[in-house]
C-alpha cells in the first residue's frame, strides 16, 4: 500500500510550531512598532523646538504655522503625530514651553 500525504499529528504538530514562532514574533513587532513611533515623535518634536529657537532667535515675534512650516521657512513639511496623524500644536509662549505630542501614549514626556 503506498501511503500519500500528511497526517492528523504531523499537521497539528505543525501548526503548534507555527502558533509558538507567533506568540514570540507579534509581541515583539507591537513593542518595536511602539519604541519607532516614540523615536519618531522625539526627532519630530526637537525639529519644532529647533525651528521655534531659530524663528525667536532670527527677531519674529509671532510663532504660528506659516512662520514655522513651508517651503521658504524652518521646516519644509509640516511634521504629525506618527500614531494619530494630527498636526503638533506649538507652544501658547513659544521659547519657554515645550511643543508636546498630540497622543499621551506616545509623548516621550
């Protein structure tokens, strides 16, 4: 008798191998995907300090969004939240407070 294909045990015994590998992968990709995303808010947020130091520090007196973002101002496009896509608010007194992320779960703190 010749004997084709898999069985029941090999099959299972291959999908318990393919369930362990997924329990190790997924949670590790969820916490890079979340350290990215808190790195990429970081760089974000000292570009707009960076470009609100050098906008006071030129002699503006106003910081609003057509000073910081443009293509003829500090910073080309206009940087979001990695996590939820909103815009940065800038700071109420620019050169004393800190722009801060729109998602608390992100904000580096």
């Amino acid at each position: 008798m010749n004997k084709k294909g898999f069985t029941l045990v090999e099959i299972m015994i291959v999908v318990l191998i393919i369930g362990l590998l997924a329990a190790i992968a997924i949670p590790n990709f969820i916490k890079a995907r979340k350290t990215t995303q808190m790195n990429a808010c970081i760089d974000n947020l000292r570009a707009i300090e960076g470009a609100i130091e050098q906008a006071l520090m030129a002699g503006t007196t106003t910081i609003n969004d057509t000073v910081l973002y443009g293509t003829d101002a500090y910073i080309k496009v206009k940087p979001v939240c990695p996590s939820t896509k909103a815009a940065y608010p800038i700071p109420a007194t620019p050169g004393t407070d800190r722009p801060a992320c729109p998602n608390p779960s992100v904000n580096p703190g």
